[in-house]
C-alpha cells in the first residue's frame, strides 16, 4: 500500500498556492482525492501546514523541506494511504457480436 509522501504534499501545496487557492481541509480533501482522508486527519493537516507559513514565493523543493521539517506533519502524512478502491465491471454476454452498448452503424 503506497503511503502520501512529503513530495506528493509539496507539489499539491505549490499548485494550490500558485492558483491562489486557500490551504483549507477541504482543499486538502478535494486535491488529495485518490488519497485515503478523513474527518479528523484533514483538519490537523490543514492546521500543520498553516503553521509552515507557505507563500506561493516558496518552490517545491523549499515546500518539501519545511514539510519534512515538521515532526507533526510527517507523522500525519506517514498515516495518509492511497484509496484502494477497485472498480468490478462484470458482463455477460451471449450470441454473436461484441459487448459494445451503443448503436452500430452497418454499412
């Protein structure tokens, strides 16, 4: 299971602050959508990284080094999975043709 990462963080942050987008939980839920968050874990990361005072100044590399700065935040983001949802598409099917569902054009 792949756990978020400081760079995969940094590289969110420096999008959201470059587009001038506020760092809130729900930002942070919203960019980090493949990523398993929740109710408790969004708030105190929003609240970790409002302590880092990012600016859009700062570059990805400069955001990733204060990340890994902070104990607290990389303890949170070591708790972050990625979302192992797995979609099943089942189909039956019979008789001739393919399982293509939509109208088909005969020449």
């Amino acid at each position: 299971m792949e756990f978020l990462s400081s760079v995969v963080l940094s590289g969110f942050l420096y999008d959201m602050l470059k587009h001038g987008v506020s760092v809130t939980s729900d930002t942070i839920k919203t960019k980090l959508k493949d990523w398993e968050i929740d109710e408790v874990v969004a708030p105190a990361l929003s609240e970790e990284i409002s302590k880092l005072n990012l600016t859009d100044e700062l570059s990805e590399s400069a955001i990733d080094k204060r990340i890994n700065q902070a104990p607290n935040l990389v303890e949170l983001i070591n708790s972050i999975k990625k979302d192992q949802t797995v979609t099943n598409i089942i189909q039956s099917h019979s008789g001739n043709g393919d399982n293509i569902g939509r109208d088909k054009i005969t020449n």
